[in-house]
C-alpha cells in the first residue's frame, strides 16, 4: 500500500479530514495529517485564508516542505516502505 501525506484545506484540520485519513488507514496506508494551523479550526473559508495571510503563505509552504523532505529522508532508509 502507499504512504501518504494528507494535507488539510484552509479550514485546518477538521474532524472531516481527520475521517479522510480514518478511512485511508483502514485501507492499509500509512497516512501522516501534519497541522499546519496549530489546532486552530477557522469556521469558514474566508476566515482560513485570513489565518493563511496572518502566518504568511510562505511559512504554510515553508512548513509543508519541511514535512515532505523529512518523510523523503525517511523513506529513503534502508527497510523503510518507500526504500
């Protein structure tokens, strides 16, 4: 099966997403759903992309790439799934 980074929409991590990955994981992939709003759960879009604007579409990536190149690292290693 795969290994997958689900990244949540502008309303963060919501309880919908978290099914998303439920569902995934009982599929039989390794499913990893990074944060990037700190728990923070803005009621509506506009608000998301408010909270996008207030930490700065730079940071959001800055922590997405973070992300993927430590899962990179990982899988690269010898006996990890994605070696």
């Amino acid at each position: 099966m795969a290994e997958v980074i689900l990244f949540h929409h502008v309303q963060g991590l919501t309880d919908g997403v978290r099914a998303l990955a439920d569902e995934l994981e009982q599929a039989g992939h390794v499913v990893h759903t990074p944060d990037f709003f700190a728990g923070k759960l803005p009621p509506d879009i506009p608000s998301g992309m408010e909270l996008v604007q207030r930490l700065g579409q730079e940071t959001v990536n800055q922590r997405a790439d973070e992300l993927v190149g430590a899962c990179r690292r990982i899988w690269s290693m010898p006996g990890s799934p994605g070696a």
